[in-house]
C-alpha cells in the first residue's frame, strides 16, 4: 500500500508525517477511505497556517539562549497609532541593531505590534537572539515605556509563543497564510523533505529525543502517522590539548 512520507527539521525540532495516498485505481469506496486519511494527514501538517509557519520559523532560528521581551508605553508616551507605534520599534531594533555591531554580535528578531488586549495600549512582543548581556542595553534603548518583561524562550513552548504572536491579525482579519509578524532579513528556513515511505517504515522517536506530539490514525484502507519531538541541544566538549612535556 503506497505511503507518502515528510519530514520537517526546524532547528532542535523535527516533525515527519506518513500517510496512505489515495490511488485512482482504486475503487470509490477504497479511494475515499484513503482520502480521508490524506486529507486529516495534510491538515495535521498544514504548513499554510500562519501560526504553523511561525512555530517552525521560531524553531530554526531560536533556542534556550534566547528572549522573548514584552515592550510597552507609559502614558505619556503612547503612540496615538499602530504607524507610530510600528516606527518606534523600527527605531528600536535599528538601534539594538547597531549597538552590537559594535561588539561584532548580530541581531535576529521577530516582533508583532497589538492593542486588542492589555487594555488597548499599544504594545510589542519581540523574539531576540540572546548575547547573555541584553537588558542593560535594551533598557537604555527603548526609552518610551519603564517596564519591561524579559523571558528567556522556551523551547517546549514554540507552538504556543507561535499561537500567541499571530493572534492579532495585521488589517483585523485573518487570511491564510499571511503573515502576521516582522522579521530580521537572513532567517534560516525549515528543511523539507517530501517522497514515498519505504514498506512497513513506522515514525519512531530516536532515543534521548523529547516527544512532543506522537499520533495516529486508521481505518480499514488507510493511516497516518504524525509525530513532533525535540532532539537534545549537544555541545561538544572543550578538550585541552595536552601539554608536552619539556625536553
């Protein structure tokens, strides 16, 4: 029975997905229980979403290392609009930008600007590459608002963050697929490969992985196997090099 196979590798996170594709040979009957199954398949792993997109673009590019800030106003600083509040922001990551340039460190972002909930204030949430030194300067540099609220990522969470940053949509109404956030230029993008799965192959998760999401479905012509795990962040160890000894 002819298997279609994907797997998706995002950073630290992997998600593959195997499932029986319909033939058009088959009789109706048998063709639209497979489909039934193909289609739960696509959906489960339905990369036109907005929020799935993100999670895995989070996933590629961000870690433990890494923060999540909440950036807001006080009063008399509140912008009267979201195009004010958006060039702020700008200014913001531009100078953060050009603050570690000077120390030849990069800045990778991504960031949504809101004001449908925390009271209609306008507000910014922005993943940023950690450098282990980062709130004295971004205290120093958003100078419009006296609270800010550092977390670092976590990493088991990159579905929710995704779901959280993408429920504000940018016009009011959510499209497929658009885009609801703003981006450093140079993200790394998931890896994809897609074709046919070998006889019987089954998604185990690797030992030492973390599981995340491991589901099937099935009935009498067709299944789907869908699996999401994290795989252990290694670190190779620093070794010393030996000392020779003096002649």
């Amino acid at each position: 029975m002819a298997k279609r196979k994907k797997m998706i590798r995002a950073g630290r996170m992997v998600l593959g997905i195997i499932y029986t594709a319909p033939n058009p040979r088959d009789p109706e009957h048998v063709r639209a229980a497979k489909s039934k199954v193909s289609t739960a398949a696509r959906q489960r792993m339905n990369f036109k979403c907005s929020c799935r997109k993100l999670e895995l673009l989070l996933a590629a590019n961000f870690d433990t290392r890494d923060i999540v800030l909440t950036l807001t106003y006080r009063d008399t600083d509140l912008p009267a609009d979201k195009a004010g509040a958006v060039r702020r922001i700008r200014r913001f990551v531009r100078q953060l930008r050009e603050e570690r340039a000077k120390n030849g460190q990069c800045l990778k972002y991504i960031y949504v600007t809101e004001s449908k909930h925390e009271h209609g204030r306008w507000h910014h949430h922005i993943v940023i590459n950690g450098t282990g030194a980062d709130i004295e300067i971004i205290r120093r540099l958003w100078k419009w608002g006296d609270d800010i609220d550092l977390e670092p990522l976590d990493i088991y969470g990159y579905e929710g963050l995704a779901q959280y940053l993408t429920k504000e949509p940018k016009d009011g109404h959510k499209k497929v697929g658009e885009r609801m956030w703003s981006q450093s230029k140079g993200l790394a993008r998931p890896e994809v490969e897609s074709g046919w799965a070998k006889d019987h192959e089954t998604l185990t998760p690797p030992p030492g992985v973390i599981v995340l999401a491991n589901e099937s479905q099935q009935n009498e012509f067709g299944s789907y196997a869908y699996i999401k795990y994290l795989v252990p962040d290694y670190k190779p160890r620093k070794v010393r090099p030996s000392r020779r000894k003096r002649e």
